[in-house]
C-alpha cells in the first residue's frame, strides 16, 4: 500500500462524514420546516411591549393564546414598530418579528398546559416584561 | 483503488441515510392514518447529537492523525535512524541551498 492509499482513505473519511452531515442537516430542516397543509394560521404582532394574537376565525388575542392540543398551527409573524423575536421555548418556536416582513414557523403542542411566550430581541426599555402564556388545552371533540 | 474508496464512501453514507428514510416513511404513513406531526424538540435535538458525533469523530480523526505523525516522524524513532531517500546526502552540508534565501 503505497503513502498516497493512505492519504485518499483519509480524506475520503472526512469527505464521507461532511457529506454525511450535509445530506442529514437537510433532510431534517426539511421535516421541520415544511408546515401541514392542515394547519390553522394565527397572525402574531410583536408591539412594544407586547404580543397580540388573531384566529382564522377572526378572535382575537392579547397577551395570553389559546390552543387545542393534537393541532398544527401556522405562526405569521408581524412587528408594528420595532424588531422583536417571537419565542416559546418549551416548544422550539423562535422567529424574528421584522417591521414590513412577514416570518412564518409552525408547531403543533402535543401537551395540555400553560407555556411562556416571551421576546428573544431587545426590544426597548420594556422587553423584559414583553412576556406571554401559552395555553395549550385538551382536544374536546 | 480510488474507485473503491469511491464506492466504500458511496456505500457508508447510504446505509447511514437509510434508516432515517425508513424512520421518515413511517411517520409519513402515519400521519394519514392518526394525524401525528412530527416533534419539533426531538427532531433538533435528534440532530444535535448526530451532529455533535460526526464533529467529535472529525475531531478524532484529524487530531489522531496529528498525533501519530509527531509520534511516527520524530527524531527519537529508531525507524528514522536511515534517512529516507530525499534527506539521504553523503555529505548532509552539500545540499543545494539557495544564495541568500531561505
């Protein structure tokens, strides 16, 4: 085995761990990013200080958001006046909310219960307490 | 031989990929008949960790390779007692070295 086997084998390893790497990271952003066709849309609005929330049915929502468990939702991602970053931890939800742009993210809770919704962008001398609840409620139907 | 290290390679990366397809698959039955979406916490973290393995075997690899060649190629190892044949000049002070340079 001449010197340059043992080089080729070794940059053919590295090559097939990047490669590796590449093609997992995009099939699992793709997963995670392509939303249920089924998924009911709520606008968010990002204001200083705080969130604001409108139904596909039209209700609207201050502060706190109601959801059913089991259900995907569709996050539109407004800000009124600044930059913001719409975040829920528990559930891996976390998108900038840009002036004149809209940002979409999805999720579906699988758990009933009552989750934080806060700002992850500084925001103002109120970011803060620019904080939310989810509330994630049992499917009745 | 390339070839064979291309195929090797080739080989590796599908059978890594594979069971993830079948995973993907599955849960894409699934959500026809149940509803089920997939779980976004898991999914990244999931992904953390694969990503976590591959650059700590990178990692190895490369420091490894680091470390054997200081061991292999260091003065001490009886193995370089006989010069290999570019440092192996009857008189060592005879090379050609550039005028002036470096």
């Amino acid at each position: 085995m001449g010197h340059d086997t043992v080089e080729w084998v070794f940059v053919a390893i590295v090559i097939a761990i990047l490669v590796y790497v590449g093609v997992d990271s995009w099939i699992v952003q793709k997963a995670v990013e392509e939303i249920p066709a089924d998924a009911e849309t709520i606008k968010v609005t990002g204001q200083q200080w705080f969130w604001s929330f409108e139904h596909e049915d039209g209700t609207q929502e201050k502060i706190e958001l109601h959801l059913i468990k089991g259900h995907a939702y569709k996050f539109e991602i407004y800000a009124k006046d600044v930059m913001h970053s719409f975040n829920i931890p528990d559930y891996v939800v976390f998108e900038d909310a840009v002036p004149g742009h809209v940002n979409h993210a999805w999720f579906s809770p699988d758990q009933a219960g009552k989750f934080p919704i806060q700002c992850r962008e500084y925001c103002g001398i109120g970011h803060y307490q620019m904080r939310g609840t989810l509330v994630v409620e049992e499917n009745k139907s | 031989m390339k070839t064979l290290i291309a195929v090797s390679v080739i080989t590796v990366i599908a059978l890594a990929l594979v069971s993830q397809m079948h995973f993907a698959n599955a849960q894409l039955g699934q959500k026809v008949s149940e509803k089920q979406y997939i779980n976004l916490r898991a999914e990244v973290w999931n992904e953390f960790f694969r990503m976590t393995t591959a650059a700590f075997t990178v990692g190895a690899i490369v420091s490894g390779t680091m470390i054997w060649l200081v061991w292999r190629f260091r003065e001490s190892n009886p193995k370089n007692k006989t010069p290999t044949k570019w440092e192996k000049f009857d008189d060592p002070t005879s090379g050609t070295y550039e005028e002036g340079g470096h």
